[in-house]
C-alpha cells in the first residue's frame, strides 16, 4: 500500500468525534424510538467500530439500568444511549373528552374497517425526562443523546463528572449554537431526509426543514464542536460527502432499522427493501409530531380530509390499535413505518455487513455508483 493510500484510509476515522466518543469509525447507528432499538443491535454495531446507539424513549426510569447493563453484557465498547429532552406536547396530558371525541370520531373508519376500538379515556402520560435523565447518568453508559431540546447545565455538568460524553441533536445553525452553549460535547446535524421525528425545538418543525447536505456546512461554520450527519445517507458516498462538507462523522438510521438485529417487524423491514418504502412522507398523523415514514393510505387520507392530529404522544397512543392490527394481518396501507430518504441505498440485512461495507467504500474510495 502506498504512503497516500495509507493516509486516504485513515484520514476519514481519526478525527475529533472518534477520539472524543472512543471509537474506531466515525459512524453512528440512528437511537430509534418507540422500542424499535435493541442491545443487540447497539452491541453489533458498537462490536464492528461504530458508535451504536438505544433510544430509550418510552422506557421508564427503573429500566434504564438494565438497558445499560444488557448492552455491557454484548460489548465493551463505546455505545449511546438517547432521551427526548421534551416528550410531551402542550395539551397532551390534559386533553379535554371534547378533543378526544373528535379525534376518535375522525378515525372511525379504519377502528371499524379492522375492527378494533380505540383507546378508553383518559390518556395517562408515560415516563418523564426528568425522572429518566437521573437514573440514566446514575446508569452511566458511555455516551447520552439528547433530541428535542438542550438538556439543562446541571445535567452536562452531571454527565461530565460521570465521565459521559453527550450529544445533542439540532435541524437548524441556531439550535446549533444553542447546544454548543449549553455544553455538549458532539452535535448531530439532522437533514429533513431523515426518517421518524423531526427533532426541531426553537421553531415549529415545519420551519426546520433544510436538507442534509445545506445544513450540514451552516452547522460546520456555526459552531466548533465536531459535527455528525445525518439525514439521507446510508452507503460510502454519503459518509464522504458529509466529510467534505465538514461534518467528522455521520449518523445512520434507516439503513440500521431495516437490519434483522433491530426491533423493527419482519413486515416493516421487508417494506424497507421494496419499491414501496422508497416513497416516504412528512406528517403528523402518525404520532402529533410532524416525521417521516413510508407515504401509504393514512397519509393520503388523512391529508386530504384535513385531519388535526391530538397533540404528541396522544395521536400515536390514539392510533396504536389501528397500527397493530394492521401489521398482524400484513397490511402496510394503515400503520406508521418509519422510514428516511435514503431507502432505495439499503443492501444489508445484518448489521456487522453493513458496517463492513461502510467501511470497505471508505477504505477504498469505492461505492455504489453507477458508471
């Protein structure tokens, strides 16, 4: 191997995100939410160099030590685990029956049509940031992620005298700078071709909507903490041109979502591969947020009917009769599959395949494009 070729293969992964988080590549695997991360896959990709990540969202406080020590238990290498900083709209835990009724008169047709009955009111909140943070930091995995807002001085203070490195997750240059500081240590620059929730939190998502690759250089010269990617990017020609832009790592989530160590269902991971969930679409109709997932019949419908979703999570609790029946009889016209941009990208369906493959393009300045 030539001294340049020597240097093109190890420029790309040294770097300061990989020094700072302790890993051999600058690649992190996407937190899903909504129980779709397992150890498993944190552990695979955390085994193969990455960064792997659990979202540990709708878990409760008491769950957090074990969700750290599942993962401890499959590697002992740096893995992430992610909190939503805000995880409840205004209006959520206090929707009046008046709201409720609508809503559930609204999405009458598909109860009935899978014959099901919505959910008995009244909505009963789930866990709180708060409470989750401080048994998470006593958890003390190796890495906390941070989406929806700038976690509180106290808590960076707390996680750095725990010695955990932290990321916060920004759509715009000024959430950027907000996170830089409050004291993070890593910043992820989430483009709008991400797939699931938009993690906007100055300004409404819908005026947080900047590609990828034209948010990427606006975070670069915004701030001087490193800069991960994310958004669209699934195979070695993504990772380089995030890295030419200024980003010293990316953030992968469809593509690790559609792997068979996730918690994805069999159907949901079969519509990733397809033709089908190549067409995705921003709405709030799955969950009261606006994110993005595989455009279907709720989408259309309910964005022709002008429907208003109940604020987030009493839209997705609202609907998760519909969604679980319908997947039980294999049906993808009715529920929420979470799904980015890049989808037509996916070739791997194991995680340490993919991690290879990521790593041999880089290694060798190959990819998938066509001549």
């Amino acid at each position: 191997m030539s001294a340049s070729t020597t240097r093109r293969s190890s420029s790309w992964k040294l770097n300061g995100f990989t020094t700072r988080a302790g890993i051999v590549y600058p690649i992190v695997q996407g937190p899903f939410g909504g129980r779709f991360s397992t150890p498993q896959l944190a552990a695979a990709v955390s085994n193969a160099g990455g960064l792997g990540s659990f979202g540990a969202q709708p878990f409760k406080a008491d769950e957090m030590a074990g969700i750290a020590a599942s993962i401890r238990a499959l590697t002992d290498k740096p893995f992430n685990i992610n909190l939503w900083v805000s995880n409840i709209d205004e209006g959520a835990a206090g929707l009046s029956r008046a709201d409720y009724d609508r809503a559930v008169a609204a999405m009458r047709p598909y109860f009935d049509e899978l014959k099901v009955e919505p959910p008995a009111y009244p909505f009963q909140p789930g866990p709180r940031f708060a409470d989750q943070i401080v048994a998470l930091i006593e958890a003390a995995p190796p890495v906390i992620s941070f989406i929806f807002g700038v976690p509180s001085r106290q808590i960076l203070a707390d996680c750095r005298r725990r010695g955990i490195v932290t990321i916060g997750t920004v759509t715009t240059p000024d959430e950027a700078r907000a996170m830089e500081a409050a004291g993070v240590d890593l910043i992820v620059a989430s483009g709008f071709e991400a797939g699931g929730h938009r993690g906007s939190f100055l300004k409404p998502a819908d005026q947080s909507l900047t590609g990828t690759f034209a948010l990427v250089p606006q975070v670069v010269d915004a701030v001087k903490l490193p800069v991960i990617a994310a958004g669209g990017i699934a195979d070695g020609r993504g990772i380089r041109a995030a890295m030419a832009l200024g980003a010293q790592g990316v953030q992968i989530g469809t593509a690790f979502l559609a792997c068979e160590e996730s918690g994805a269902t069999p159907l949901h991971k079969q519509l990733l591969f397809s033709a089908e969930g190549r067409v995705t679409a921003l709405t709030r109709n799955f969950s009261g947020r606006l994110a993005r997932g595989v455009h279907n019949r709720l989408v259309e419908e309910t964005r022709a009917k002008g429907y208003e979703p109940l604020p987030y999570p009493v839209q997705g609790w609202l609907m998760r009769p519909v969604f679980e029946a319908a997947i039980a009889a294999g049906r993808t016209d009715l529920p929420v599959f979470w799904a980015g941009q890049g989808a037509h990208l996916l070739r791997y369906a194991k995680a340490a395949e993919l991690m290879a493959s990521l790593v041999a393009e880089l290694e060798t300045g190959s990819g998938e494009a066509k001549v």
